[in-house]
C-alpha cells in the first residue's frame, strides 16, 4: 500500500523514435497497396491534460472532501476528456479518519462510473483536554487516507487524442488506432483489447508499430489514473 503524494504526470505515452520501434519488434511490410489497420487519427503538436469540469473543494477542506476530487482527477485523466465528475462514498463521512475502515467510492464521468477502493488506517490517537481544564474531553485521531481505482472509464476520444499527440512523429507518419473502441467503457486497469498503430515508411515499404492502450491506476492519498499504450505484437502492413 502505498501513502503520501504521487507525482502525477502529464500525457503518458511512448515518443515514438526509430529506436524505440525496432524495439517493439518491427516486421517488414508491404508494398502500399495493401490495406491498413484501424482508423486514422488525426495528429497533432499539443496535449493537455484533462481535468474535471467539477470546482475543486476549497482551501482547509476535510481530507476525505479533497481524495474525493483527487478520484475525479484520476478519473477523468484515465478517460482523457474533460467533463463533469460527481464523486461518492459508501460511508458515514462523519466518521472519517476515527476508526479503520475500507469502502467503496464511485465516480460519475460521461455517463458511466468508475469505481474506487478507499482505505482508512488509525496511525494513533490521544485523549485531549480543553485548555484550563485537566480531564479529557475528547479524542485526538492520526491518520491514513489510501484510494485505487478498480475499474476506470475508457473513451475513444480520449484515446484518439492522446494517440494523436505526437510532436516529434516523422512528417510521412501516419497514426492510427482499431476501429471498434467503444465510445464510452468501464474497464479494469491494466491493458485492453485495443490497439493503436504508427505506420511509417523508411525506404520503399510501410512498416506499422502496434501498441496497445492501456489504463493504469495507483494508489495513494492522490490516486492516479492514466491512458497510456505500450509496444504489442506487431504485424506488417498487408
């Protein structure tokens, strides 16, 4: 378990050299001819990265109010669109941070929800007195705030977007990604079925790099989520 800030970053993705598509293991491609994976993705020189159209909770908010909004954050990073977020938990938030607990938080992004695991830990707690006075009068509580997303929202614009992204692609490049990303989907962290591909021409024949996207989620008091694609298989052009 892991607690304290987390760097989050801004577009994670793969620059995409010569050197990092060898890697990838390239296979020699056909003539150009042939017909070509997926959909073409526009390219572009600028990404920023999304966030929640949803205010964030003021300065001197409870700790339980600001990871509420740090899960939107990671939320709508994961998805790579900006909208509005409504985050909310399974708990008496009364009651938060004066006894261990785990409960579930979802979050509500175009439409569908991502889904949450928020963890509290007690790191120690005191009997207090009010000031003149030498009897307790209360509970002073220490502790830990931890949330991971389980299930996170992956959109096609989001993904067509950060794919797009490519600001030292070679001029003849072409971008693309599978055709059957749904436009909307609540997927488990980790890689999905889905693919983008950089084709490129270094002599006479097109050679494609795939990789596939992928959604990530780590946990922290500042959870993060992100869309991100790692080399696959690849496969020449037909």
């Amino acid at each position: 378990m892991t607690y304290g800030v987390l760097q989050i970053s801004g577009c994670r993705r793969p620059v995409l050299t010569f050197a990092l598509i060898l890697a990838a293991g390239m296979a020699a491609g056909c003539g150009d001819g042939g017909k070509k994976p997926g959909i073409r993705v526009p390219k572009t020189d600028s990404f920023a990265v999304p966030q929640p159209l949803t205010s964030a909770p003021p300065v001197g908010a409870p700790r339980m109010e600001r990871l509420m909004h740090e899960m939107e954050k990671a939320t709508v990073r994961a998805g790579g669109v900006a909208a509005e977020t409504k985050a909310r938990c399974d708990t008496d938030m009364g009651r938060i941070g004066t006894r261990p607990e785990t409960f579930a938080c979802t979050v509500s992004y175009r439409g569908k929800n991502a889904e949450f695991r928020t963890s509290v830990s007690i790191v120690s707690k005191r009997l207090t007195a009010k000031p003149g006075e030498d009897f307790p009068s209360g509970t002073e509580y220490r502790y830990r705030l931890s949330a991971v997303a389980t299930k996170l929202v992956l959109t096609r614009e989001g993904v067509h977007r950060q794919w797009g992204y490519h600001p030292s692609g070679g001029d003849d490049d072409e971008y693309r990604c599978d055709a059957n990303i749904p436009e909307v989907a609540v997927m488990s962290p980790g890689p999905t079925p889905y693919r983008c591909y950089n084709l490129y021409r270094p002599g006479f024949k097109t050679r494609v790099a795939s990789y596939r996207v992928v959604l990530s989620a780590e946990e922290g008091e500042h959870p993060d989520g992100s869309l991100g694609f790692q080399p696959a298989n690849s496969q020449p052009s037909p």
